[in-house]
C-alpha cells in the first residue's frame, strides 16, 4: 500500500508530509534487558582435619578387634598365671610412670604386692616359665620375653597414660585387701578393669580413621584445611 503524501507551507517553504503507516506510529516497545550475570562459584574453606584421640600420633599401629568385636590384646586369652603376671607388670609400669601426686599411691601398693604376695608372685612367674617352656621348648626364653615386652609396650602407651593411672591407683588399693590364696582370681578381674581404658581409647581412634577417611575422600588428601576452593 503506497503512503499518502501532503504538502504544508511553513514560512514559505513546501514540506512534504508522509503519512506513517501502523508499524512506524506505534510505540516501540523496549529492547528485552540484559540477562543477569551469573553468580560468582561458591568458595567454601577447607574442613580442619579430625585430630587423634589424646594427641595421639596419626598412624599409630595397634591390634584390630577380633572375630568377636573383642579387642585383641596381650591381655586377652591368656592363663590365669599369666594374667597375674601381667597384671603385676602393669602395676609396675604405674609405679614407674604414674609420679604425680594425684597416683602417688600407687608406687607404694605396688611395694606392698611386692612384699605381701612374694611367695605367690614367685610360685606364678614360675608356672608361667612353665607354660612357656611347654609350648615353646628349649628357646622359650625369647619367646617369652618378647612376649612380655609387648605387655610392658601396651601398658606404657603414652596417650593412654592418664585413664591408665587412674584404674591403676584404683587396682592397687583394692590389693590391700586380697589374700594370698585369692590373687590370681583378683587378677582375673582387675586387668579388666585396667584393659577396658585401652579398649576405650582404641575404639575412640577407630572412629579418628574412619572420620579421616571421610575427610580425605571429601577434600583430597593434599588438600590444606582452613584454605578456599
């Protein structure tokens, strides 16, 4: 369709006026704005690193539980002669380590079971060699002795010192009222009592690994706790 023309004098010049068609009369509609910038990546610190119960070193070794759910130990499955000698070791590890003031006891009732029960402790140590020498032979010796140095190890763990004194001073003041005649059977129940302090560190380290783990699988084992990723 052609658009209609007009002529308008405006101070004596001819202007020629064209007709705009519907398109071009019509508002403009505004241009569409511009689409927001998308947001910046998010950055989030890296976690701290789940630390070890009682500051204990990262990669301690220590022995699994067994197909029981029961920790194995140097105290467990053992003769009734040797769980009191290894309780009698463990008393002397505490007399050794545990100086404070707080356990200062326990050295002096580890002299008393020393004294009181020496003749008993001296039969014991003696069925022991004898259990060893049986299952072992001649060269029971270093077996033994081997044996007893991973009791002493255990006992000397040094995260698990201070819940170790603790059940340590209890055992030894229980001992003053033990018999002769009733010292094995007393042992069969405090090493136990001295035992379960481990048994609750271990588990407690159990759950530092798998919360390790976690961590690691999550960050990355090189990654730097406290930065932004």
């Amino acid at each position: 369709m052609k658009r209609s023309v007009g002529k308008l004098v405006v101070g004596g010049l001819m202007v020629a006026l064209v007709a705009a068609g519907p398109a071009v009369a019509a508002k403009r509609k505004p241009a569409p704005a511009p689409a927001p910038a998308p947001p910046p990546p998010r950055q989030v610190y890296v976690a701290w690193k789940p630390v070890p119960p009682e500051h204990a070193a990262p990669n301690l070794a220590y022995r699994p539980l067994g197909p029981d759910g029961v920790r194995l130990s140097v105290n467990r499955n053992i003769s009734p002669a040797q769980a009191l000698w290894n309780l009698r070791s463990g008393l002397n590890v505490a007399a050794l380590n545990c100086r404070d003031a707080a356990h200062a006891e326990v050295l002096v009732n580890y002299r008393y079971l020393l004294k009181a029960h020496a003749k008993t402790l001296r039969a014991t140590n003696a069925k022991v060699d004898a259990e060893w020498r049986a299952k072992y032979g001649a060269g029971f010796v270093k077996v033994r002795e081997k044996f007893m140095t991973e009791v002493y190890n255990h006992f000397a763990m040094p995260p698990v010192q201070p819940a170790f004194c603790n059940a340590a001073l209890a055992v030894s003041k229980d001992l003053k009222a033990i018999k002769p005649t009733g010292l094995q059977a007393f042992a069969a129940t405090a090493l136990p009592s001295i035992e379960i302090v481990f048994d609750d560190f271990f588990k407690r380290y159990d759950q530092y690994r798998a919360d390790m783990a976690a961590w690691e699988a999550r960050w990355g084992k090189d990654a730097v706790p406290g930065t932004l990723v």
